[in-house]
C-alpha cells in the first residue's frame, strides 16, 4: 500500500470546497455514505490529503479516525496527488505470465519515475494494478478510461507520446 | 425492418482496440452510399473470441470478421454490404470452407460451447432493454410475480442444482430458502460483480454484454426472499460495466420493471449500483457488506450468516453475476432443462476465461463436466508458439495448478477441489514451459500478502512468511529443510485464518509442491531454475559451437564481463555478470543461452 502521510502541500480552491460540502450535504444521513463521499470527493480533488478528510469527518458526523482507516485500506484511494494520466499497467496472472513485468519496467524508464510516483510536471503516475478484466488481451494497461492490450516494450514511448501532447 | 446487420463487439477487450470508432466509421460509409435505412449497426457485449477482436458479424451471411481495423470499414461497406460480396481476406480464417462460409457455430470454438449465463453477450445491444425483451427479456420476472409462489422459486431453483459461480459453488436455492425463512421485514439482495479473481473476466463480460438479466434476476431473488433494496457491488476498475449498468437500471425504472408496483403486482423492488475501491477481500461475503455499510472491508466470522444477519444487520443474499445470469433462463425453461447439462452434482454450465499462453484467447462457456483437455485443446487451440502447455491454473489465489498429464479430469466443483485447485470463478491460466511454477506459487502469494486486510495473524503474519520462503527458494537460499518448514506453514495458515483468503492462501503453494516438486528441488539442491525465470539463480552462459568472435555482445556489455578476441570463442565472467541479457539480446547467431 502507498505510504500513509500526505507530502504534497494542500491547495483547494473555493470552487472545489462548494463541489465537497454540497458532496457531503447530498450524503448526510445515508447509510453507508462514506465510501460513495471518498470515490466523489477524490474525483473533485484528484486525491484525499488530511484537510479534505477532515471535512468529511466533520460534515458526516464520523470521526477522522474512521475516515482515515477507511482511506488506507482501499487501494484506489491516494492520499497523495496523481498524474493528470493515471498508468495502471496490470500484473495479473494472465498478464503476469505474459511478461507484464518488461512493459512496467519501460513504462518506468521512459517516465523514469518508480511506482507510485508522479512526474515533476504531474502528467503522469504509475501504479501496477490488479486484473484489470481484459485478459484475452494480456498484457493489458490502463490509462485513466482508456485501455491498452497485446503489448510490447516497444509500443509504449508511442503510446505516452499521445497523452504528451494533449 | 432492415435488410442487413451489422454486429460490432463493445465489450472492453475489442473497445481497447479501437471498435467504438469502427461503429462511427460504419455509419459514415453506410451513409455515405445511402445504407442508412436499409443497415443497422449495433454495438454489443463480447462474443468471446477476444484473441480475434475488434469482431463485427455481418447478418443474414453470419460473416465473421476479424482484426478488424477503421481503415477496412470502407472495404466492407463497398464491397459486402453495397455489392454483396463478402471480403474474404477479412474473415476469421476457421470459418471459410473452400468457396463457402461456415456458421460461427461449427468453428472449434464454438461448436462445444452451450451458452446460456452468455447467450446475449454478443447477440443484442446491452444498452437497449427492448433487445433485451425482445429476446423473452424480463418474462420470466413477469412469470414469478404472476403466477408463482416464492415457495414454487425456491422449489425450481433447489431442483435446478444451481450453484454458486462465485467460488464456493453453495447451492443457490437453498441460500434463498434461508433468507425467505427470516421473519418479515427489511431484507437485502446483493450482487457479487467484485471480480477479484485475477485471470477471471466473465461477470464483466456478463455486466457489459447483458446487464438487464443481472437486475431481472435479482428482482426475482427480491420477490422470493421479500426484499425490496438490491445493491450491486462493482469494481471501479470496470468502468464500461458500470455504465451500461446504470444505463440498464435508468431504463429498467422507466419501464416500470424496477421500482415501485412493478407490473401492477404491488411488489417494489429496486437496486443501486455501489462502487469497490480496490480491494480484493470485499469480495468475500461478509467483507462485501462492511464495504457496501461504508467501512473497511473487513471478514467477520460466520455464523451468524448473512441470510439471517448481513447487510446493515439485516437478513441478505448475495450472489454472484453469472449466478444471477442463469435465473432467468431456469425459470423459463424449467429445472429439468437445466439439470439435463452438467454433472449430477454439478449442473448447468460454467463460464471459463482463457488467459495467458493459449491461442483463443477469450470466453467459453461449457456444460460442466467437460474435460480440461477440450476446454484447453480443442476450444483453445493449445499454445501458440507451438510449446508444450505445462499447466493450467484455476481458481486464481485460491486455486491451485494442474499439471498438464491431469488434464481429463472433468472440470466439475468435485472434481477440480480432489486434484488440489477449486473452480472458482472460472478464470483458467495456460502456462507453457517457459513458466516457472515456483515463481507462479510466489507471485500468488505477493498477492494476497498485500490483499490480506491484516484482522487475523495466521494470514497476515502466515501469508508474509511463505512469501519469504518462496523468496529465498527463487534466490537460491534454501536448504531442503525449508521445503518441510514451508508445507507446515501452510497447513497452520489454512486451519488458522478467519476467512477463505486465508484459508485459501497456501492452495497455489501447495498444489505447485504437490506436482512440480522437481522444480522446487532444483530450485534448493542445485540453485537453479529450470525455466531462466528466477534472475538470481540465472547465469547467461555462450555456446562455444555457435559463437563465431563476432565481439558483438562483448561491445554491448555495460559491465565488461566477456572476455574473447576477434574471430575466437567468446566467454562470460559469470562473477561480474549483471544478468541485464543485453548479450542475449544482441547475439546474431544464438550462441548465448540462460540457465
Ligand atoms: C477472498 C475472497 C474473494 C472473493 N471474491 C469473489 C468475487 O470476486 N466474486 C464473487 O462472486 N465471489 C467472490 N468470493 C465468494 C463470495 O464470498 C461468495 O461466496 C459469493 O459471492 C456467493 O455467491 P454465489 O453463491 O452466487 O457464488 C470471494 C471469496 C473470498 C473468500
Ligand atoms: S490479468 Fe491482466 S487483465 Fe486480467
């Protein structure tokens, strides 16, 4: 799991605390409205750094602790910022056996950043992801919606160059 | 009324490549020559064949395209559907029979697969409910809520055998009988669509191709048991099935077949989608409601079970997407129908998704009972590089291997758990001869070191223990005695954990020792590995028959460790060798081997 502690510095805009607070008013009160609250609000902010957390903590009536177990035990949830392109390449089994490991490995040297890390121009991030469904395609990676199967090594520099230039 | 079909695959494995933009293509060429109204294109789930995609089917002529690419639509569109020549080049080779085309059902693929939890996958557009009604869609809703008892449900589904698709293979009628026999009041249906098993792709296929007989069984399941809530629980990771089941769920509630009073019969039912966030364990039962309740999504111990206290305390079932697949059609047909495919003890069919070093790629739906040869041979075509298939795993991290001289076994719940592996959901692995099964059992075994939600010592503690040993066999730093250490270790993390992850951990450990046991002794004794997969336990030796001087790889090592002269056998310092495989790579001739 990523580390447990936030290391960028917090800075919400005003528009993004409207979009939160309204978030937690449409919840208050439902059951089991903590998990639905995290996936929008890390939809609003990208990630869940502790201000935000508190927030919610507050607005549903839970306390930080809860929310904070919450957080740490999903892996979808980040307490840290992402790239604005999330790499997910998956280390299944049927992607695993098919070498998923070398398309990681060039995802990393060409980012040259490790898993779990963000470029400096926070473009990009990469995760190595669970089975991510398409298996008749292995190996198989994600980003953000999109998904990409049958890979080589090779194929990745020109992939990368599209979201580049976006 | 159109003249002509055209069927283009959505399902996310042929949407990766690129058959959203061959359906917008289609229509611009058909438009173009002034088709429009007289060819219709629809976007449906997967046909299964995924190692062929993108697919499109073209009807009445049931030609079957394949590697279809936006630059060929206007070749198809000119020639097949305006001149009504059919472009051969383009046909999935199997089904081209001298001068004639074969239907899709008489290729190897097909002809032994009975698709029933499948059968619209492929066949109608999943964002349209009138298809789905248009093939006998929420009839057998209607046939419940107006001719049958929840006791006549309960009775069809006990005499249909049906079990659970989810893993465990619980027999579905009797799960709803205990759920009805909780005293009236607030109840809950669930569905499983967490497809947390890595290699498994069928619920999702299920979910994208089909979704309206997930929700039509489980207003079925509602009415039996006297619930009115159902809540879906689905991956994030699946964003295509996410929204094809709220664009279902819309329509359903528009039609008056989700809601309040559905078909004037006073019986309320609706269902909301929830999202799993990456966790492997809210699969489980309990662990799934705790998550769904908006915790961490932890097991508790059983009992009491979900059908008397589940979801926020209440009395629940949960089953699993391709459990549900199947309701509608057992209702329809009858409990005989479905008891007269499969086992005695295992009826019906099961859907298999074939993965890793196999030629077809893709979903299979067979009766149960079918052999793991024909599934892997005959369906699947074997390797396709031509290797020898090795083993195959079933079950993913609960599973176990099969070797490949087991491979008639029938694959049945029995069957599969006496050889060591379990069905699962049915995601079936091919692994060929360059897969070390020691390194398999480790990957395993990562895995649910970082699933485990750590409540429970023996597997939080257990899991990471095998975890090391299998690291330190893979490096080379084993003694015999670890192998004992090893199986003991798993046997107490089996007995000991609190829930099936746990109990389940050790089952691709132990099934690797059980039939690969060589592998794992030449692993220890010797320190190598017999497949060149274990890096640490690697060295890149050059064949002096084959190296010609060429000074090639000794240019390219990073490290200067080859040694040779111009037009002389060349050698490697196995001591300052870094392992990268630059040498390999860049070898002309093939004189440079790892063992
Ligand atoms: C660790 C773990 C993960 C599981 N993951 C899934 C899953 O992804 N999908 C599923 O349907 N069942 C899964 N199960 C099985 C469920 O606990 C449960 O038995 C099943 O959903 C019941 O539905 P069924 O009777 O229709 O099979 C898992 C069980 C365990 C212990
Ligand atoms: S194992 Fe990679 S998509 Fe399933």
């Amino acid at each position: 799991m990523s580390s447990q502690t936030t290391a960028a510095v917090f800075t919400g805009t005003a528009e993004q605390k409207e979009a939160l607070m309204a978030l937690i008013d449409e919840h208050r009160g439902q059951p089991g409205a903590l998990m639905p609250v995290l996936q929008k609000a890390q939809d609003i902010y990208g990630y869940l750094p502790i201000e935000v957390q508190n927030a919610i903590a507050e607005g549903l009536g839970i306390s930080l602790a809860e929310v904070y177990g919450v957080v740490t035990f999903y892996a979808q949830f980040s307490l840290n910022p992402k790239g604005k392109y999330v790499i997910g390449v998956c280390m299944g089994t049927a992607c695993y056996v098919k070498n998923a490991q070398a398309v990681l490995d060039r995802c990393k040297k060409e980012l040259n950043i490790e898993v779990g890390e963000c470029t400096p121009d926070g473009l990009f991030s990469i995760q190595d992801t669970r089975c991510l469904g398409c298996c008749g395609l292995a190996p198989v990676m994600m980003i953000n919606d999109d998904v990409y199967g049958r890979l080589v090594p090779d194929d990745i520099p020109g992939i990368l160059a599209k979201y580049q230039q976006q | 009324m159109y003249r002509s079909h055209i069927l283009v695959c959505g399902g996310t494995g042929c949407h990766s490549s690129r058959s959203a933009e061959i359906v917008e293509k289609m229509q611009e060429e058909l438009a173009a020559v002034g088709l429009t109204d007289e060819v219709q294109v629809v976007q449906t789930g997967c046909f299964g064949l995924c190692a062929l995609g993108p697919i499109v089917i073209v009807y009445p002529e049931g030609a079957f395209y394949s590697h279809i690419t936006p630059e060929d639509v206007k070749e198809i569109v000119d020639e097949h559907l305006l001149k009504g020549r059919i472009v051969k080049r383009l046909l999935y080779q199997e089904t081209l029979d001298g001068d004639n085309i074969k239907s899709l059902n008489e290729t190897s693929f097909y002809n032994k697969q009975k698709r029933i939890a499948l059968r619209n996958c492929g066949v109608i557009n999943p964002e349209s409910i009138d298809e789905y009604i248009g093939t006998d869609g929420y009839l057998a809703l209607a046939k419940v809520l107006t001719e049958m008892t929840p006791d006549d449900v309960i009775d069809v589904m006990l005499k249909s055998g049906l079990r659970g698709r989810g893993g465990a293979g619980f027999p579905t009628g009797m799960k709803w009988n205990f759920a009805k026999a909780q005293p009236k009041g607030q109840k809950y249906v669930c569905c499983n669509a967490d497809e947390g098993d890595p290699g498994a792709f069928m619920d999702r296929s299920i979910l994208e191709g089909d979704p309206h007989a997930v929700l039509e069984a489980m207003a079925i399941a509602g009415y039996t048991i006297g619930a009115n809530q159902g809540y879906i629980y689905v991956r994030a990771e699946y964003p295509i099935a996410v929204k094809r089941l709220q664009i279902a769920i819309n329509q359903a509630r528009e039609y008056g077949l989700l809601g309040k009073n559905i078909l004037n019969t006073g019986f309320d039912f609706d269902i909301d989608l929830r999202l799993g966030a990456g966790a492997f364990v809210c699969g489980e039962e309990t662990a799934l409601m705790t998550s769904i309740e908006g915790n961490r999504g932890e097991p508790r111990p059983r009992p009491p079970f979900p059908a008397v206290k589940g979801l926020f305390g209440k009395p629940t079932i949960l089953n699993n997407v391709e459990t549900y697949a199947n309701v509608p059609r057992i209702i329809l047909n009858g409990a005989d129908w479905f008891r007269s495919m499969g086992t005695e003890k295992s009826t019906g069919t099961k859907v298999f998704a074939l993965g890793g070093k196999i030629k077809n790629t893709g979903l299979v739906e067979v009766p149960m009972g079918t052999t793991m040869r024909e599934i892997i041979e005959d369906i699947g075509g074997g390797a396709p590089s031509g290797k020898k298939v090795k083993a195959a795993q079933t079950g993913g991290p609960s599973g176990g291997c099969i070797p490949a001289d087991l491979f008639d076994t029938p694959v049945d719940f029995e069957s599969l758990q006496a050889i060591g592996s379990m069905m699962g959901s049915g995601g079936l692995v091919v692994m060929d001869e360059d897969n070390c099964m020691v390194d398999i059992a480790k990957f395993f075994l990562d895995f649910t070191v970082g699933e485990s939600c750590g409540k429970c010592a023996p597997c939080r503690i257990g899991t990471r223990r095998i975890y090391e040993i299998l690291t330190k066999i893979t490096e080379g730093e084993a003694e015999m005695e670890d192998l004992d250490t090893l199986k003991e270790l798993c046997m107490h993390v089996k007995q000991n954990s609190l829930c099936a992850l746990g109990q389940t951990a050790p089952n691709p450990v132990l099934s690797t020792m059980q039939y690969f046991m060589d592998e794992y002794i030449a692993h220890v004794r010797d320190k190598k590995c017999p497949t060149g997969v274990c890096q640490k336990l690697l060295q890149y030796v050059i064949i002096p028959e084959k190296c010609t001087g060429c000074t090639l790889c000794k240019r390219n090592c990073p490290v200067e460790a080859i040694d040779g002269k111009v037009k002389e056998k060349h050698t490697i310092d196995t001591s300052k060798c870094i392992k990268c495989g630059v040498c390999m790579e860049k070898c002309r001739f093939g004189a440079i081997i790892k063992q």
